[in-house]
C-alpha cells in the first residue's frame, strides 16, 4: 500500500486586516510595522493559491499544514483563515498544527484550538495535543509548539505535560505496523535562541527512546533536511519555504514537500519530492526525488 503525503507551513494570510488600536497596544505593534514595511510585498494569496492548486492537482492522501495561517493573530484574522483552510481540504484530509504567529498574543492564544478544533483533533475527536490520526498505514502525530513570547522573540516550548503524553502516545505505537509523522513548528534545531524551540532537547531525548520515521516543521521559512541520531535508526527531520513566499532576498520561495511512503520487506521506503517556485511564477519541480 502506497500513501502519499503533501506538506506545507507558514502562509501568513495576505492580506492582514486593519487593526484597531486598543489591538495594538502590544506585540502586535512591531509585526504590524513589520507587515506592512516588508512582510506584505514577500506573502502573496495568488502565490499560494498557485501552490495549492498545485498541492491538489497531485492528489495526495492527506496534507499537513505546520501552521503560522496567521500574521499577528487579530481577531478579525481567524475567520479568513480558518475559510483558506477550509478549500485546501476538508478536516479528515487535512492535519493541522499551530505555528508561533498562531499564539502571538495571550489574549487570542487559545482562539487558534477553538475555530479549527476539526483540523487539531485526533481520531478520538478530542481536540488537544498531542493528537493521533491513523490513515492507512500511516499514524499522524500532531503537537503544539505554538506558545505566546516577548516582543522579537519568536521561540516555541511544548512544555512537560504535552511531552509525557507525546511519549504514552509513543510508546503505544513502539511496536505497531505503521509509519510514524510528527508534525511541529518550530525545527528541532535552531542556530538562533530568538526562534528556537527551548524545549527541543528533551523532545530529541523522548524520539531517541521512541523514535518516529519523520518529522516535519515550518517556522524557519526554508528548505532543511537534519537528521536526528537514535539507537535503531536515524529520522529525517525536514522543513520547507513559507507556502506564500514569492522574490524574498533573504529565504526560498513558495515551496511544498511531497512524500510517498510505502511498506518493504525491509521496513519502510519513503520518497521525497519538492515543488515550488524557482524564478517564475509556476510551480514545478524543485530537484530529483530522495529516498529518506
């Protein structure tokens, strides 16, 4: 049996409503003036809309989505969201986890999990992290990274409760016929201590325990393939461009990544491919496949 997954992270929905000002009497402030300097000219909706159309045309199994859907979560952010959402897939097609920009603020923090409760929930239907989805043979594994900061901070945490039930969730699925997906947010390593996740060697330390046979995360806006050391196996831990991105100086455009995980004799064969823009604006095929 072949399953195919699509991956794809930090839109930041173009484009930002107008804030009102008792709104920005926070964090807010500094993205707002980020956005609308820079940011705004980098996240394009006909760029993505591309990108997913594209996504869809390849008519994957299912679709992880990393999160960042938002810019500096106002409120009049969610319900365009959660529509963009809404026409790249519907709830059982498409897993969802939050991104830091998901969680800017603590007055909006826990809006996120309310309005796409359907995307965050596992088979059990209980909306919360981590969440377990089994789809063919492949067990989806969502957690949040997504956690509100100081201004130009932009670090995640998963925290020690989410963690211990990460490894019950793991240690559950140590000896069961599937291919294991943890979808995070933030990369599992970070050069800069201003994006990192501050939590990320104990999560390294649980997958070496339980290991998983991917890992997938956005945050940093780029391409990225690390490979993380554990006593049975080395798991590949990749990342891919903001899913909006077109003529950034600094970072790679729209990209997605394309998986095809099959069951071998031997254990498990998994392809990756990668699509997205390089100069132009079609979609097309970024490198030759690689086996993981």
């Amino acid at each position: 049996m072949t399953f195919t997954l699509a991956h794809l992270s930090d839109p930041h929905l173009p484009l930002l409503p107008k804030p009102r000002y008792r709104e920005l009497a926070n964090k807010r402030v500094l993205g707002y003036l980020n956005y609308t300097r820079n940011r705004h000219a980098i996240h394009r909706r006909d760029i993505l809309d591309t990108l997913v159309g594209d996504i869809q045309a390849q008519q994957p199994d299912h679709i992880a989505v990393t999160g960042d859907l938002l810019n500096i979560s106002l409120t009049g952010e969610f319900a365009p969201a959660r529509q963009w959402l809404e026409t790249v897939g519907p709830p059982h097609s498409v897993s969802l986890v939050p991104g830091n920009h998901d969680a800017y603020v603590t007055s909006t923090a826990l809006r996120f999990g309310e309005d796409f409760a359907p995307y965050l929930s596992g088979d059990d239907g209980v909306a919360g992290f981590p969440y377990l989805r089994r789809r063919g043979n492949v067990a989806l594994i969502g957690v949040s990274s997504a956690v509100p900061t100081a201004p130009f901070m932009a670090t995640g945490r998963l925290g020690s409760a989410q963690r211990a039930k990460l490894e019950i969730l793991l240690a559950g699925l140590a000896d069961q016929p599937v291919f294991r997906v943890l979808m995070i947010h933030h990369p599992l390593r970070s050069r800069s201590r201003f994006k990192r996740l501050t939590d990320s060697r104990e999560l390294i330390a649980l997958l070496q325990r339980y290991p998983v046979e991917l890992v997938l995360h956005g945050h940093d806006h780029v391409h990225a393939t690390i490979w993380i050391d554990t006593p049975t196996r080395s798991i590949p831990v990749v990342g891919v461009p903001s899913a909006s991105a077109f003529n950034d100086h600094h970072r790679p455009s729209a990209a997605y990544n394309f998986f095809t995980v099959s069951e071998t004799s031997g254990g498990w064969r998994c392809e990756h491919r990668s699509r997205g823009f390089a100069g132009t604006e079609t979609v097309q095929e970024l490198r030759e496949p690689v086996m993981l």
